[in-house]
C-alpha cells in the first residue's frame, strides 16, 4: 500500500541557483573554532546552502565522543549569522527537538539509528508539534524501503511539508569497499513511489572512506537525486568521528568541480531514449517469461524428488550449478557478484516451491 505524501516542493523554501544543491559540515561539532573555520569554508562554495553538525552523536558502543551537546547548538547559531547558510542537526528525541527549535535550528535531521523506531519518530514528530520546520529523514540501518517511508509518511501525517529523504546506504554483511552499501534500487523505489520527495544522498556514510566520495557524488547525480549531504571538516585528520570520511571544503569545491551535470531527458535525446527503454520493456518481458518457465521446471523436479521421497536442497548440485552459472556469466560480461545475486534469489524462490509442492495435499 502506498499512501500519497503532501510536500512542499524544496525549491520554494531553499532558493538553489548552483546545482546540485550541498549540504556540508563537520560529522561533529567539536569546539566553536572547528565549526566557525570549517563553516566560514564551505561558505565559500556556491552549490552549499546548508551547514550540517551533529552535537548529539548516536555512538554504537559508549565511551566514545557523543558530542558536545547544546553548547554546539550557540556555534551553529553563530555560524549561520556569520555566513548565512541553514543550519541542520540531528535529533534523536523530544528533548533534542526542543533545544534545537530554541536556538533557532533551520533544519532537522532523524538518524539511521532513530528512524527504525517508529515511538521515537512519533515523539519527534510531537515535539515539533505542528511548527513549519524542513525534516531530513535518513534511511534506516537496514535495507528496508517500508521503514524509511513509514517514518516520512508518519510525520507527513502529523502536517510536516517540508521532508527530505536523505540515502545514506545500508548496512549490509556482504565485504564490499563501502561503509554502507548504496544499494541505489531503494532509494529508486523510493523515488518510483513518491516521486514529489526529494532524495539527498550521503555520500560520506556511503563510502566511510572520501577516495569513493566523488565517483558516489557522480552517480547521485546521474540518478537525477536533489542533492548531497557531504561531511566536512577544516582538519579531518583531528576529527573525533568519521574521521576517514570527511574531507576538507577545499577537497568538496574540487569534487564539486569535476561533477559532470548531464541533461535530464529532455526533447533532443527523448526519442533515442524511448526506443532504448522499449527494448528494455521487451527484453525484461522475455526475462520474466523466461523465469516463469524457469519455476514450472523447477516444480516438476519437486513433484520427482516428492513422489522419489529425495530431499529438497541438493547441495553438490547446487554449488556446481553456481560455478557454472558464474563462469557462463563472467564470458558474457557480466560480474560475479550480480550473477550470485541473481541466482540466489532464484534459488530462494525455487526451494519455496518445491517445498509448497511438498506440503501440498498432505493435509
Ligand atoms: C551523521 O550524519 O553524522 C550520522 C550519524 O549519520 P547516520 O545516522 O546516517 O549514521
Ligand atoms: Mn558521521
């Protein structure tokens, strides 16, 4: 079920003449020096207008630096009179929301970790209690649109307009050279269903490491997302958290710089766009046809190892099955890891039925 989200579009309450639209800061404000140099930084780059800072970091195990509290908040204050630039911190409970709403916090933000719960979004949303104040909602730790969505549509319910959905990728058990998996298909679904809320991507907790920033930053933008939450940081070696992430502004202009804008789809290119899509449609139909076809076999084979009193999983089989499959693949360029992807999926779906065919009628 999809229910319709009522946003404000965000070009009507942040004016953005340099696209993409940035928003940089450090992950933790730490004294007001690093919040005023590094602010007073990223002021300077035109595609920046909102300044970021945590002064409450969700920390996973204690003892760790979990932020400098409301003190932070006076810096910010200074650093948006001083530069002119939004400010947006992260709440994590109604308390958070108060202070950040008395010190005149532009922006808010829910975290990774907050957002999964739905009491604390509730609270949250209370807290606001009806003021006209822009909300970034972060995806949740898991890959799980429903969560993600659910927090935007609760508080979309409890009259925010103004929402910001902001992909910070996913944690994921896989190795991969990423912090967080991007796994773009979510925030592409999120898009699909709700194609009127913005999405902001994070490339910082993406890639947990700045080499990956700028090819990540790229692929935002080629996938037509408003915007970027970059961590930055007048010193990242000295930072207290995410230190390997943050870059300085200097290092953010320069990957601002080589960040190719392309054309959205307009007249020129629409018609060559049209016909590859059709063939799109057309193979993904045979694709479809072709598992369908896939699953009736599979089923048979069921119905054998029933009748033949044969377990389901064939584990020699099926490992052989996967080298071959991976070694047909990679032939036809295509790359291990996808190739996996997609026959564990299949497989998945085929052990659930031969096991529908096994339960059936025995009753
Ligand atoms: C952050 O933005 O500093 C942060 C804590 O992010 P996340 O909630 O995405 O982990
Ligand atoms: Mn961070």
């Amino acid at each position: 079920m999809n229910s319709t989200l009522h946003i404000i579009p965000i070009e009507q309450w942040l004016p953005v003449s340099t696209l993409p639209m940035v928003i940089a800061g450090p992950c933790s404000a730490e004294t007001e020096e690093q919040i005023m140099e590094t602010a007073l930084g990223v002021a300077m780059i035109p595609q920046v207008k909102i300044f970021r800072a945590g002064v409450w970091k969700p920390r996973t195990r204690p003892g760790a630096f979990e932020g400098v509290g409301t003190k932070g908040l006076k810096w910010l204050q200074k650093a948006r009179e001083q530069t002119g630039l939004l400010v947006t911190v992260e709440v994590a409970n109604p308390k958070h929301v108060h202070e950040a709403l008395d010190h005149g916090i532009d922006i808010l933000w829910i975290g990774a970790r907050t957002v999964v719960n739905p009491f604390a979004v509730q609270e949250i949303g209370e807290a606001i209690g009806g003021r006209d104040i822009p909300v970034m909602v972060k995806n949740p730790l898991n890959p799980d649109l429903k969560t993600w969505m659910g927090a935007i549509e609760r508080l979309n319910r409890m009259g925010l307009k103004k929402l910001i959905a902001v992909h910070r990728g996913f944690s994921f058990f896989n190795r991969s050279p990423y912090r967080n998996a991007p796994m773009w298909e979510i925030p592409i679904e999120l898009k699909r269903l709700h194609p009127n809320l913005p999405i902001v991507v994070d490339p910082s907790h993406i890639c947990g490491n700045k080499d990956l920033i700028p090819g990540t930053m790229q692929k935002a933008l080629d996938l037509e997302m408003n915007g970027l939450m970059v961590e930055t940081h007048f010193n990242p070696a000295k930072a207290l958290t995410d230190k390997n992430q943050q870059v300085t502004p200097a290092q953010l202009g320069e990957f601002l710089s080589t960040l190719i804008l392309r054309r959205e789809s307009d007249n020129e290119f629409s018609h060559k766009l049209e016909e590859l899509r059709s063939e799109i449609d057309k193979l993904d139909e045979e694709l479809i046809d072709i598992l369908a076809q896939r699953m009736r076999v599979v089923e048979e084979i069921g119905t054998y190892k029933k009748v033949n009193k044969i377990t389901i999983l064939q584990l020699k089989r099926w490992s052989q099955l996967t080298n071959d499959r991976i070694e047909a693949g990679i032939k036809m360029g295509l790359s291990r890891e996808f190739i996996l992807k997609l026959l564990e999926s299949v497989h998945e779906e085929g052990i659930q039925r031969q096991i529908d065919v096994m339960n059936r009628n025995e009753s």
